[in-house]
C-alpha cells in the first residue's frame, strides 16, 4: 500500500498545499535560462523576495536576528522519516509502503505521538519477531571483531598532566569556531577515563587524542617534537576505528564528532591536510543520513540538549564543506534549498545538558555565548555558498555586479562582528583572540577569491581597480597579526600560521601571493612614472639598470613579504615537510630587491634559491633529528628513505629521484648541503617570479618556470601536450611529495650550486 505520507494531496488526506518560508533563500536563474526569459523571470523573482522579507520583518521574534538561514516554522512527515537516528528521505522504500495494514488491528496500535501505527508490544507476534532480531544480532557480533584499542596506542597516550594543557589548548582556539563537544559533558568523560571508575570506550579514548593532537600546534612544553610524532597514530587510530566494519554501530553523533576531529587534527597536524575535500563529502553525507540537515523541532522525539547539539554539528559540517570545497575550487555540493536547521541556540554550554529539559531561555544576539561565533559563522554561510559556486563554476560567467554586491554584504558583516567578538574580549566571556582573529580570516578568505579574477585584469582596465584594491586590503587583513608581539615572543595565531595546513595555509599562500603580485606592479607602475617625467637625452645609465628608491607604502608591503619567509621558515622548524615556501618567498624578496636596486634579477634569484636550499636542508636534518633522536641517511637505508628507493625513468621523484612518499623531508646532495637535484631534460630558460628568459648557465631543463604566470592564474597549457611544471600547483603546494610521483620521466643524476 502505497504510504500517504509520500504525496499529501494525491493519496488520501492532507491534500493542502504548504506555504513557502518566509526567508527562503532568493534564487537567480541567470546561468540556466535564456537572457530574456531569465530577465523576466528574475525581476519576478526579485519582486517576491521584497514582499516575503517584508512579511518576515514582521514576524521576527526578540531573538531571531539575521540569520540568512533558510528557517522553516515546521514540517510534516511527507519529506521522509526519521528512524533509530537515521533520517530516510522520500524516495527511500520505507516511505513507499505499509506494512502495518497486512498485520491486522489486533496486533498493531496507533502510537499518540507519531499518530502512526506500531506492532503492539504486548502481542506474541512482537515477542516472536524480538527473539529473531536477538538471534541475528548475536550472530552479526560473533562474526565481527569488537573495536579495541592497541597497546601501542595506549602507550604513546601522554600523562595526565600533559593531557590538561593539551585540552586547553584546544578549547581556547578550535572549539569556539567550531563546535564540536559540549565540554562540561567531555569533561566528565575525560575525568571518569582518568580516574578509571568506569571501562574506557574506544570511542571516549579516539576523541580524546583527537582534542590532544589539536591542541599539540600550541603546546610549548619541551617534548613538542615527540608529541608531533605521536599525532600521526593518534589520527591513524582513528581514521581505522571509523573505517572498520560494520559501521552502523558508529553512525551516531560520537562518531560524527569524531569524524570531525579528525578532518581538523589532519590539516591541523599536517598529515594529509591538504586533502580534506573528499573526506568532507563523506562528513557531509553522514551528517545528512543522521538527519541533521532537518531541524531538530521536526522530530518530537529529539530532546532538547540533543537537538541543540544537532544544530551545532550540522553548523560545523557545513563550515567544514565551505571551507574545503574553496580550497580545492570545487562547488560546496549543497545549497540553502538543501537544508532546514536553524542556527545553534544563543546559549552558554552550561545551560544544556543530558537529561536537562528545561526550555532555554535564548540570549540577545548582541550578548556574547559560547555559540556566537558559530551563529556568525551561520550569518554569512548562505552569501559564501553562493560565492564558491559562482567562481568555481565550469561555466565561468561571474558579472562584476554580482562581485561588488556579495563582496560588499559579505564584508560588511565581517567588521560588525569582529567589532562585536573584539568587545567581548574585555568581558566575562570566553573569547580569545585566536579565536576572533580565525573567524574574520575564514570569512575574509571568501571576499579575497571572490575579486581575485578581476585582480590582475585591473593592472589593464581601470574599472576594477576597487577589486585590486579589495584583494590587497583584504590580505593584509588576514596576514596581520592576532596581537601585538614582541621579537620572537609566539601567541596561538603565531603558532597555527607555524605549523598547519590545509585552509589554514590555504588563505595565507593565497594573501602572500596577492601582496607579493601588488608590489610588483607598484614597482612596474614607479618605473613607468620615472621613465615618463625622464629628460628625453640623458647621459646618466638606462632607467632599466638604474636603482628605484620604494615608496613608503610599497616599504611596507615588502615587510609583510619579510615577515612571510620568517613564518616559512618556523614551518620547517616545527614539522612543515615542504621546502617549497621558503624557496618561494627567499626568490620573491630577491627579485624585488634586484629590480629596486637595478641589479640582474635572474642572478638573484638563483643565489636565493641556492641559499634557500641550503638553510632547508640544515633544518630538516635538524628536525628529523629531534624527532627521531638519530641523523638522516640516506645511503645506509635509515631515515625516511633510503638510497636503494632510487630509480630512474616514470614514477621517479623529481628532486631526488628516489620515490619518497607524500611529505618526506627533501635532503641530499653533496658539496656544503648546496646541491640541488638535475632533471634528466635540458633547461632553455628559468623566469621565475616574474620577468622574460634569464638562463641558468649549465642547468639543463626543457621547461619554463614562469611562477609568476601561475601565481595569476595564467594556463599551465604548454601548447605541446606536456605537463608545465613550473605552473602546476605541485611545484608550490605539497600536493604529492616536491612535484608528485607523475609521468614526467625525471631522473637524478646530481648537480649542485
């Protein structure tokens, strides 16, 4: 029988059409009609979104803010079900059929919650069918081995002391973005493990040393490096403890949490960090399946501590595919329309707990929670979502206008909040400046991308020069620091820029490159000037080889550029296994200098690239060293690769030819650490950052490394078919190894500088 929950309106009651939400999210249909068509269609639409956010104006309570999330005041089961804390949707076949109605009255009753049939539990059918499932559920466990934790990881589980920092750690940075646990609960947890008057859960234990290996970035005890070490099992742990069989057992709220753990210790930690994406999708998914897409007061069921810890997760996922999907320029793969939730409850974590069924009395927006910065983070989740499916559209068509209109909202209430989250930090809240400084970069990020593409088409048409200057303010923004610091003196901001990646590289490399390109064109721009007000017959030498004195404003651009290679440098320091940074930012002060002072740029650069080498490889002998208590050798087998690992032709490193794995430390070559690897192709022209031809003497390659082209975003298209190495993303990001493990049919056969 086909259920009449599926289509109200078609099978018998509740035929009655359902009023849209009074802020649903506005649609455009620019990119799927014909201009006509969608013109007309749009003004309709435009018209229909003024009336309906008038109406809502109307309606919205003492607490309900702007949220710009779509808000739904309730649903009906015709949207699916929700089963033992999974969420079925329409098309799934339980939403398809009655099974009840073939069972009879006598052995069914309508449950007055749900207003549905049941098997009545008092009936022989209901004890007969309940010795069946004992029976399977006996059987499923005896073929299954029981999640455990290994001795080895027991073991490397630090003290109890240790532990303590280690959770502060994380709890003054990382929770307050996102929301993952409710702490005064987690507490409880931690200190019933530590005490031991309860048996440990795996799971209990993998969120625990998944909170440690967070906060371990901002630890500063002298067994840091070890620590470093042992995040690596920790994380390994617990990606294996989710990814055993029988999954079902873990498809619950503690094991999403620990799924997004994970996703932060990985890019956190730097293990794999920059491959957050896929995993993210699967997070997402899980999170869908656990029904935390539809807000928790559809489900009568849910409590309130549950569902306010619904709607704090669901926040997180969703920030989490945001963020990720922007750095791997791809579409976030759900939209407004996908999702009923309301953002979390303007409520401190103490007013919520297990058991606790006192209605919550709700906080004005403007009064500062444990969930504020979270409820902002929700603010500007629809414009952002918008913003990564426009400029990473297969289709590229992003007009100007949309630009100037979504970075100007978008920018707008960044700045109300951070002035919001910064007056919170002479009060009684918790708030750290971490804490506010990453919340105004995660959203900043957004705008920055957003007016990239137009960046660099300013240098050549006046009308977008707001985004050239956009995308410089906004760097800037991001790259200054969290609070004022003395020489050599670290705060949390400082270490996280130290030591993690994935989007929190992410919008760093993106800020560097945008200042390091505007200061170029600063310099092109003043020689452009000199040339122009030059006497036409001078005797003095060529304006191309005569020094350029920097302007003040450009002086202090070249700062941030100086203060990047010191944060390069503190990368390898504290476990960073790319050299590619500090090779980058040693090369870009090189040529700027050169260019300012009228010397050969192209010699610069390839001093700086030597010397650049020879300080990254001092480091990571050093930081192998301290993390593994021995030297590197790469001759006798020892250390994370070994001589019998080199190989010539496909597959071969392009650095070393040895075939290393994802993130190893590049070391090797003779004479003084100098000595760089030989690729077996012959090289015709090395223009690196910026500039045209500059040879390199006896270095050989058949490829032209134009950084600067790549950095702009220019085609990585040789015109012959072949793999650019200089423009691929693997010369500079640590995607696969120094420039992966691709076809490029590379050999080492040593040279040095």
């Amino acid at each position: 029988m086909i259920n009449r929950y599926v289509a109200p309106g078609i099978f018998g009651e509740g035929a009655k059409l359902k009023h849209l939400p009074a802020d649903r999210p506005r649609l455009t249909l620019n990119s799927h009609l014909d201009s006509g068509t969608a013109s007309v269609i749009s003004s309709l639409l435009e018209r229909i979104s003024t009336l309906e956010g008038k109406q809502a104006s109307t309606t919205t309570g003492e607490y309900g803010g702007s949220t710009a999330l779509p808000i739904h005041s309730s649903t009906d089961a015709s949207v699916g079900q929700f089963v033992k804390s999974k969420f079925y949707g329409q098309s799934h076949w339980m939403n398809a059929i009655e099974p009840y109605d073939a069972l009879g009255d006598g052995n069914t009753i309508v449950n007055e919650r749900t207003n549905r049939k049941e098997v009545n539990k008092s009936t022989e059918l209901y004890s007969i069918v309940a010795e069946i499932k004992r029976m399977a559920r006996i059987i499923k466990t005896s073929r299954m081995l029981q999640p455990s934790v290994s001795p080895e990881l027991q073991k490397s589980i630090p003290p109890k002391a240790v532990c303590d920092v280690l959770i502060d750690c994380y709890l003054r940075t990382f929770e307050g973005p996102f929301r993952i646990l409710h702490v005064p609960s987690f507490r409880r947890e931690y200190e019933t493990y530590w005490s031991g008057t309860a048996p440990a859960k795996p799971s209990v234990i993998h969120k625990m040393l998944l909170v440690c290996a967070i906060g371990v970035p901002f630890y500063v005890g002298p067994d840091q490096a070890r620590l470093r070490a042992s995040c690596v099992k920790w994380i390994q742990a617990a990606v294996e403890w989710l990814s055993a069989p029988h999954a079902k057992s873990r498809l619950n709220m503690v094991g999403l949490q620990i799924q997004i753990l994970v996703l932060l210790a990985r890019q956190v930690c730097n293990v794999d960090g920059d491959h957050i994406w896929i995993p993210a999708g699967t997070l997402l998914r899980t999170a869908m399946h656990l029904g935390l897409h539809r807000d928790p007061s559809d489900f009568s069921k849910i409590s309130i501590y549950h569902g306010e810890m619904r709607r704090r997760l669901w926040a997180t996922v969703l920030e989490i595919t945001a963020q990720s999907s922007l750095d791997m320029g791809m579409p976030p793969m759900i939209s407004p329309n996908d999702y009923d939730t309301k953002p979390p409850a303007n409520v401190d974590d103490e007013e919520i707990g297990e058991g606790n069924d006192t209605p919550l009395t709700l906080k004005p927006l403007n009064v500062f929670t444990d969930t504020s910065i979270q409820i902002a983070f929700t603010q500007t989740l629809p414009i952002r979502l918008e913003i990564i499916r426009l400029i990473n559209n297969l289709r590229f068509d992003l007009p100007y206008s949309d630009v100037l209109r979504l970075g100007t909202q978008l920018t707008g209430i960044c700045r109300e909040k951070t002035t919001f989250f910064k007056s919170a930090l002479g009060s009684t809240s918790n708030v750290t400046p971490f804490q506010i400084k990453m919340s105004d970069s995660m959203v900043r990020r957004f705008v920055l991308c957003l007016h990239r593409p137009y960046f660099v088409k300013a240098n050549d048409d006046p009308q977008y020069h707001y985004s050239r200057k956009m995308c410089l303010d906004t760097s800037l923004a991001m790259c200054t620091p969290a609070t004022a610091l003395q020489p050599g003196e670290e705060d949390d901001w400082t270490r996280m820029t130290h030591r993690c990646v994935g989007f929190f590289k992410s919008f760093f490399l993106y800020a560097i490159s945008t200042i390091y390109l505007e200061l170029n064109s600063q310099i092109n721009e003043r020689r452009e000037d000199s040339t122009l007000f030059a006497p036409l017959i001078s005797s003095s030498a060529p304006s191309s080889t005569r020094p350029l004195p920097l302007p003040p404003q450009a002086q202090a651009l070249r700062e941030v550029l100086e203060s990047a290679r010191e944060t390069a440098l503190a990368r390898l320091r504290n476990g960073e296994t790319n050299a590619k940074g500090i090779v980058f930012t040693n090369c870009v002060l090189a040529r700027i200098d050169a260019v300012v002072s009228g010397d050969d740029p192209e010699e610069a650069v390839l001093e700086a690239a030597k010397k650049s080498v020879r300080e990254a490889k001092q480091i990571l002998n050093e930081v192998y060293r301290e993390e593994h208590g021995e030297e590197i050798d790469l001759n006798t087998g020892s250390g994370p690769f070994s001589s019998k690992d080199h190989g010539r032709g496909e597959g071969a490193d392009d650095v070393t030819g040895a075939n290393l794995p994802t993130g190893t430390p590049v070391a090797g070559g003779e004479h003084d650490g100098a000595s760089l690897p030989t690729f077996s192709a012959s090289i015709v022209g090395l223009d690196m950052l910026g500039g045209s031809g500059g040879g390199l003497g006896d270095m050989n390659m058949d490829i032209d490394l134009d950084l600067s082209a790549y950095m702009q975003g220019q085609t990585m298209d040789t015109g012959n078919g072949g793999h650019n190495f200089a423009r691929s993303p693997e010369w500079f990001y640590d995607l696969n190894g120094w420039a992966g493990f691709g076809n490029y049919n590379t050999s080492y056969t040593g040279f040095s500088m």
